[in-house]
C-alpha cells in the first residue's frame, strides 16, 4: 500500500461501521451511485456558500469584455493597447481563480472524507500488492475491442457523479 493510502485506509476503517449499515440492504451499484450523487449535491452546495456567485459572475463578464478589446486591438495592430489589455485579462482572471480554487479546496475536503471508506468498501490488494477493483454493474453489451462487460466501483462512481453533477447544475441553473 502507497503512502497516502496507507495515511488515508484508517478514515475508510473509522467510516465504516456508520456507513455500512445504511447501505447494507443495497446492491454495490445502489450504494455507490448514492455516494456519487450525495457527495456531488454536498460538494455543489459547500461551494455555493465558499464562493461568491456574484463576484464570480462579474469577473467572469469583465473577463470578455476585455477579450473583445483585446480582439480589437489585436485586428488594429496596436501593440501598446494590447499589452495593456493583457495584463488587466491576468490580473481578472487572477480574481476567477481566486474564487474557482475555493471550490476545488472543497471538494478534496469532501472526497478526502469519503472517498477512503468507498476504497476500503470496494477496492483490496492482489497478491502482487496491485489494486483489483470491485466490478459492481453488468453491461448489457460488451464494450467493442475489449471484452469488458463490467464497470468497476471507480467507474461506476465517476459515471453516476457525472451525470449527476451535470443533471444538478442544470436544475440549479448554475455554471460551477
């Protein structure tokens, strides 16, 4: 076991007699796809609160305000305008990532929390100490080229949280 799975393991251990129990009665499909929905709608609502929409909003429209001078000044050939433009394109988008950084902190908070338990639910080591993945959906179909007709827990859970995330941020009108 690598170092940060070894320093991450005991999390998975410490969840596990509160998790278990909730998703006992479920298919491994089930109980993951819950903990990709849940863990996506809790990491879209922390980051609502971390962050300034708003703000956001407005760097984010100054952002294009200033590509559309810059592509002006780009067409007009002026030079000194353009480096000027540049800077101030750096300095707003300095502004975005400032408030785009919060998200990501948040969400390696949140997957640092949960994320072990699902890994010590569904992951172990082979003799050889490679990770084998736990396969908890069939395919109707195998995949063409290959003859996969199983999705591992990782997939399955990246699967469900995607459309998940993309489901929610469509409801909640929102592009974070």
């Amino acid at each position: 076991m690598g170092s940060i799975e070894s320093a991450l393991h005991p999390i998975g251990v410490a969840l596990d007699p509160v998790l278990s129990p909730i998703f006992q009665a479920l298919p491994d499909y089930a109980t993951i796809g819950i903990m990709a929905v849940f863990l996506t709608a809790l990491i879209m609502a922390v980051s609502r609160l971390f962050v300034n929409r708003k703000l956001l909003a407005e760097v984010k429209e100054k952002m294009e305000e200033i590509k559309e001078r810059l592509n002006k000044a780009q067409k007009s050939g002026d030079k000194k305008n353009q480096e000027a433009l540049l800077n101030e394109l750096m300095q707003t988008n300095g502004q975005y990532m400032k408030q785009t950084i919060k998200i990501m902190v948040v969400s390696i908070v949140i997957f640092f929390i949960f994320f072990p338990w699902l890994t010590y639910k569904y992951a172990h080591l082979d003799e050889a100490g490679a990770v084998v993945n736990a396969n908890v959906a069939s395919l109707p179909f195998t995949i063409p080229m290959t003859d996969i007709a199983t999705i591992e827990w990782f997939w399955w859970y990246f699967l469900v949280g995607f459309a998940a995330g993309t489901a929610m941020r469509k409801i909640v009108g929102s592009d974070i």
